[in-house]
C-alpha cells in the first residue's frame, strides 16, 4: 500500500519518529503531577457519566447479554475505540498545519507525520484499553483467546482513520473550513454509531443506512468480541476494510501529488 521508497525514507528516519513521539509523550504528561493519568480519567468519565444515565437510571439493557457490568463493558469497547479514531483523524487533518516551520526548514520524508500520529495514538489507546482489559479480569469478564480477534479490527480502523485523515489534512491546507466542518460532522457521526445505545432500537428505516457507515461495522466488532466474547462476523469487515484501503491509497495519492504546493502555501 505504502511505496517501498516511502517506507524506506521512514525507516531511515526512524530515530526521528520515535523521539517525537516520546517527545510529544513527555510533553503532553511531564509537568502533570499525575502524568499519563489524565489520558485515563477523562474517558472514565466520560464513561462513569454514561453508564450512571443510561444503564442505572434508564434501566438500559442490551438484547441478547447478561450480566450487570454488560451495558458498561458494551458502552466501553465502543467508546475507548471511537476515541483511537477520533484522535487519529483530528490529528491528522491539523498536522500540516501544526507542523508547517517543520516542514519548511528541515528536510525529511513527510510520510514520517503520519506515522507519528498513529504512534501517538496508539500509545494513549494502549494506556486507556489495557485499564479496560484490567476492568474485565477483575470483574470475570474477559472473554479469553478470543480478545486477540480485535487486531486485525484495530488495522482496519487504523488504516481507515489515517486515510480519512491524511486526505483532511492536505484539503484542510489549502481549505481551512474543512477542518471546520469536520469537527462538527464528527460530533453527528459519534450519535448515529451505536456506541451509547444498540442499534436494535433504532427504527428499520434509520437501521438500514447504519451499513453506510463504516465505523458502525468496526464498533459492532469490539462489541461482539468483549460483551458476547464471539469472534465478529468477518463478512460485515469487508466494507470497511475496502473502504479503508481506498481512502488511503487517495490519501497518499494527494500526499504525494501536492506536497510541494503544501509547503508553499504554509
């Protein structure tokens, strides 16, 4: 997918990538008396607020699991994963931008950006998830074996959020509105995926368009894998695995094509 010159200039580089993210890493947590903590407590939260609303107050129950810690582990496996795809693209689409006097003044492979950013959120979805994983051990929920059933879920919502994301982010160059809008449409595409609440209650009408979005396939995933402890109907990862492989190739297709015009315009 990535031309071989491409990853070649990264692996040279990859001194560089690397300590940018510890760099970023440290910046982000250093000065924090409780560090890297504070990746964890704003989705538990997050999480604590909504499973008190819907679960305890609501009488929310999900169709088809058991057990009083179903709704969270449902609610958890959809958010802390909708958070990996959140941070990727809006990261993504601002790093031209953010990096513009990098870009100018030093000469490296810019596919590096990218990577920095999956690297990145990787690292803070390793923190929050393996909290998670902690959660389902202590309380008997852990669906064994089949928990390594969500990596190759996890390479298709990667490669997916960084396509999205590397075409925003050389549009949002040139357009600035579009990062704009993005931040906007995100918030829409958060409530019609079944995160909050299952897509059974949703009328037919409104359940038929969920197949067009992609990240209702990745999310029903997560949800099968740690709440029913099944492996995922591989079949409904087809849309967007293809989706994914043709976001990125456009992605470094406008990479590649206006990288030169990117750094005149910052």
């Amino acid at each position: 997918m990535i031309p071989a010159a491409m990853l070649k200039g990264a692996w040279s580089y990859r001194g560089f990538i690397l300590g940018s993210v510890r760099r970023e890493f440290q910046l982000k947590y250093g000065n924090a008396i409780l560090g890297a903590s504070w990746s964890v407590l704003s989705p538990l939260a997050m999480i604590l607020v909504y499973t008190l609303i819907f679960s305890q107050v609501m009488q929310n129950r999900l169709p088809g699991a058991a057990g009083p810690f179903a709704y969270s582990i449902y609610l958890c496996a959809g958010t802390l994963t909708w958070g990996l795809f959140s941070e990727i693209t809006g990261r993504a689409q601002t790093m031209f931008l953010e990096q513009g006097n990098l870009l100018k003044k030093i000469n490296f492979p810019r596919i590096c950006l990218p990577i920095i950013i999956i690297l990145n959120a990787l690292l803070n979805f390793t923190i929050i998830f393996g909290l998670f994983l902690g959660f389902l051990v202590l309380t008997g929920s852990f669906p064994g074996w089949i928990a390594l059933a969500m990596l190759p879920v996890l390479l298709i919502q990667v490669l997916f959020a960084i396509g999205l994301g590397m075409i925003l982010g050389v549009l949002n160059v040139f357009f600035r509105d579009v990062g704009q809008f993005f931040q906007i449409f995100v918030q829409f595409w958060f409530w019609f995926t079944p995160i909050v609440y299952p897509a059974t209650i949703l009328p037919p009408a409104v359940h038929d368009l969920l197949a067009y979005n992609p990240m209702f396939a990745l999310t029903v995933a997560y949800q099968t894998i740690f709440v029913k402890a099944t492996a995922p109907v591989w079949s409904t990862l087809l849309y967007p695995a293809g989706l994914a492989l043709v976001l990125c190739l456009l992605g470094l297709h406008l990479f590649r094509k206006r990288s030169g015009e990117m750094v005149d315009e910052l």
